[in-house]
C-alpha cells in the first residue's frame, strides 16, 4: 500500500505544473459562474432547468430504483467524462478544458444565490451548498483535476519547446501517464459515487 502511495505521490509532483494550471483554470470560471449568477439573479431558475434536462440526458432518468442504482449510473456518467478528458485530450486539450470550464462555472452559477436577498432563495445557504458538494466532491473534484491535467498535457507537452528533438519520446510519456492515473481516477470515482447516493441525499434530507 506504501509503494501504491509513493508511486502517485510521485507521479503526481511530477505533474504538478499542469495541475496547477487546471485549478487555477477551474478558480477562474467557478468565480466567474458565481458573480454572473450573483448579479442576474433571474437566470439562475432557467440555468437550473437546463442543468436538469443535463442530468436527465446523461444518467437517463432522475429517479432510481435504488440508491445502488443511482452510484452505478453516477459513477459510469463521471468515468465517461473521465476517459473523454483523458484521451481526447490528445487534441490539443480542447476536451479537458472545456470540461472544467462547464463543471466550475456551474458550480459557482449554483452557488450564487447566497448572496441574493430574495426570499425565494432563502433555501440556498453556505451550509446547504457545502453538504451539496464537499462529501462526495472531496473525491470527484481531485478526480476530475487529475483527469483534466493528464488529458491536457496529452495534447500539449509534446508541442513545447522543450520537447523539441524529443517529441516522440513525450507523447508516449504523457500517454502511459495516462494510463497510470487511471486507476487513481477509477477508486476515487468509486468513492465519489458511493457517496453521493448513500450519503448526500441524506445530509440534505431527500
């Protein structure tokens, strides 16, 4: 279990640059979602519908038969969109990008409302937010970072200048990289999804 730890310890420091560039990315447009919504509160009831009509798309239904049901389809929504990150990365990590643009924008937009005087979102509160999201994002967020950064080096660290003569060598780098983190991904995935449909719901009371 030690030499497991050490390994992605390691594989992550060495990585450290691009993550670093995909929080800082997410930061970016969690704020930017979150001002936009503080600012035209009216947008926020329509933003939700359309979120809705996402989720529906994605997990194919809003109600489950059972709280296992809801974890497995989580989970297969969130790895989908993990491998997307990933290996469509490789196309100048467009894809990666993109996906954290869309997921921490909606995150801030959702978010916006507790700063509205409005009584009619007297319902969204810090602490309602924080339930909504920190027990099982403590897994999915550094999921999806790790997904977005590996996927964006896929398809950008073999452009650098600093690979030039040795191009070859680290494209094939970032792809076994790739593979690497996967199983880091999947397991934290695992627990993301578990927790969002035993635990979440719970601590809401739904």
């Amino acid at each position: 279990m030690k030499k497991i730890y050490l390994f992605y310890k390691d594989l992550i420091y060495q990585n450290r640059n691009w993550l670093y560039f995909i929080v800082t990315l997410a930061v970016i447009w969690a704020v930017a979602g979150f001002f936009l919504s503080a600012s035209f509160p009216e947008l926020f009831p329509r933003f939700v519908e359309f979120m809705n009509s996402v989720f529906e798309q994605a997990l194919g239904a809003l109600e489950f038969d059972s709280d296992l049901d809801l974890a497995l389809a989580l989970f297969r929504q969130n790895m989908t969109a993990t491998l997307y990150d990933l290996f469509f990365g490789l196309f100048f990590g467009i894809v990666p990008v993109l996906s954290i643009a869309l997921n921490f924008f909606a995150l801030g937009f959702l978010s916006g409302p507790i700063v509205s005087t409005d009584p009619i979102y007297a319902h969204i509160t810090i602490p309602i937010i924080f339930l909504s999201v920190a027990p099982h994002g403590i897994f999915e967020i550094p999921a999806i970072f790790l997904a977005s950064a590996f996927g964006f080096r896929f398809g950008w660290a073999w452009f650098l200048p600093s690979a030039s003569g040795k191009r070859w060598t680290v494209f094939k780098q970032s792809f076994f990289d790739v593979l690497k983190i996967l199983p880091l991904i999947f397991v934290l995935l695992v627990f993301a999804a578990v927790i969002e449909a035993f635990v979440t719901g719970r601590l809401l009371g739904v």
